[in-house]
C-alpha cells in the first residue's frame, strides 16, 4: 500500500476515513450495514448480544508477551475505529472498553464524532475516575473490573465495590460489576446490591490452584501461565442463570484457547447461548488479522442467539 501523503492520494482508506469531516464520516457509517444482530434490553438501551471486546485492542491475549505485543501493534487508532466500523456493518452495536489502552480516548472521540451508534460500556476500577470517564467518553454504562473485584471481595473490602456502584449511578449510568469469581455474583444478587448488570467470566483465572474437590490432575487448559479449567463455565453460567440481572458473560472462547477451528469456535458460542439466559449476551475479543472473526462471531450469535 502507497505511503499517505499530504496532498490525500495515496492515502490508505482508514486515514481517509478518520479525517473526514465528522457528517461525511456519519454518512459512510451507515453503508452496506447489515440488520442488528439479536438484542436485549439493558436499562434504557438494546444492545447486541454479542459485545465487541476490548482485551485484543489493550494488548491482553492470555496467550504470552509475544502474542500481546502482536496484537497491541495491529491494533492502531486507525485499525481499531475501522473494526468497529466492521462490527457495526455486522450488525454489532455494543463495545466493551477499558481505560488500560491508552488509544481508547482517540477512538471514542473519532467515533462519537463520526455519528456513530454504537452502545460504549466501560470498565475499569477505582471510583475517584467515573466522573472523568463518564463525562468525557460518554458511555451508557460502567463496569468495576472483574480481577480487583475478585481481591477487593477476597480482602473483605467489598465497600469499595458498592461505592463504585453508587458513584456510577450518581453519574446517570448503568453500574455493573464484573468477576471471576462467581461467588462474588451471587453474593451482590443475594445482598440485594443496586446493579443494574453483571459481566461474567466463563473461567475463574483468579482462583489460586485448582478448583475445590478437582482431584489430583483436573482438566486444565493450559497456556501463557493462566489456567483455564475446563469445567469452570458449567459453574460459572450455573450463576448466571440463578441472578436475575442480565449478565455478560466473557472469555466464552477462553482466551483464544477454544478457537483451533471455526467448528470449535462455533460450540462454544452455542454453549454459551445454550446455558444462558434469554436477557443475557457475551462479549467476544475479536483480532481479524488473519481471518473475518467479526462476521463469524455474528453468523454464530445469528444462528443461536434469540432476542430477549
């Protein structure tokens, strides 16, 4: 591909597209875009049930450096805003950030700014930074980070999570709370919190050791030093279906590790589908280098998504 230059030819189509101004890039937004995918309502809002996710973007594959230094180098400001172009052309309209990629701000400007409808969920931690978040990139809701709820929980610092919650209502946005843990789900359903969703881990990566009563050598799924075990998601949807909160569940794919074939791909959106509630959706990292995951991902949730 020609080098950009300043006078526009030679130019690759994603710069192009970023600096259009902001109604000419509204209009090609809307181009070739197909049907929404199912939906469930979330507060106010419908948003897909399929959540484009943000791990691939921030450079987290859970597969080692190497693959994190991969994909945080693929996935540049242009790259990323043309992704989610992707995903709405697919019928996509949800995003799942986080504050640990510096380029999330550009993007969500460059959006917002070329009339996107796409639907921006937030996650992260700490409550001293809703207002900065809420204000500045505008998203429907915020989420506090699954890994520090799972400590904050396990300290016997739970406080910290429902006065993130109050903080984000404060603000006039969804609050959810995500885990890996799924006794930290149960345990805000059964307190009664005011959550208005839950973002559910299918593998709980925080458990130090195998799970309780696993045996000797438990099914473990093993790579980039996490352990994913292999029956973790039939405990984790357990609860999801058990809270009446709609839930997002994540990591449906395991972090890369169920996706050696589109077959395998696609029973893992199956059993997600299949052990969840109708109100529920998941939230898929996708990294189209090599291959269309976005289309993919949304024939799946097509074929065994219903709306809810």
């Amino acid at each position: 591909m020609a080098p950009s230059r300043g006078d526009g030819r030679g130019m690759d189509r994603r710069t192009f597209l970023a600096r259009l101004p902001a109604g000419a890039a509204a209009a090609g937004l809307g181009r070739g875009r197909r049907e929404l995918l199912p939906t469930i309502p979330l507060g106010k809002y419908r948003i897909t049930r399929l959540v484009a996710g943000c791990n691939p973007i921030s450079g987290y594959s859970y597969l080692g450096h190497h693959m994190d230094q991969h994909m945080k180098d693929y996935f540049t400001v242009e790259r990323t805003v043309e992704f989610l172009r992707q995903c709405e052309e697919a019928g996509i309209n949800a995003f799942q950030f986080s504050l640990s990629s510096e380029k999330i701000p550009e993007v969500l400007r460059r959006m917002h700014e070329a009339g996107s409808s796409m639907h921006f969920i937030g996650l992260h931690a700490g409550r001293e930074k809703v207002r900065e978040v809420a204000e500045g990139l505008r998203p429907i809701a915020m989420v506090h980070h699954g890994g520090v709820t799972d400590r904050l929980f396990a300290e016997g610092k739970s406080g910290e999570v429902r006065d993130y919650v109050k903080e984000v209502h404060d603000r006039g946005l969804l609050a959810g709370v995500s885990a890996h843990n799924p006794d930290c789900l149960r345990r805000i359903a059964d307190e009664g919190w005011e959550v208005d969703f839950f973002m559910a881990c299918f593998y709980h990566i925080t458990r130090k050791g195998p799970p309780e009563g696993a045996g000797p050598a438990p099914a473990v799924l093993p790579v980039g030093g996490y352990q994913f075990y292999a029956d973790d998601p039939l405990a984790m949807t357990r609860v999801i279906r058990e809270v009446p909160h709609p839930c997002l569940g994540f990591k449906i794919l395991a972090a890369g590790r169920k996706c050696s074939s589109p077959q395998t791909v696609r029973a893992a959106f199956r059993f997600a589908f299949e052990n969840i509630k109708p109100t529920d959706g998941v939230i898929v990292g996708m990294y189209p280098r090599f291959s269309d995951e976005v289309g993919a991902n949304a024939r799946y949730t097509r074929e065994f998504a219903k709306p809810g």
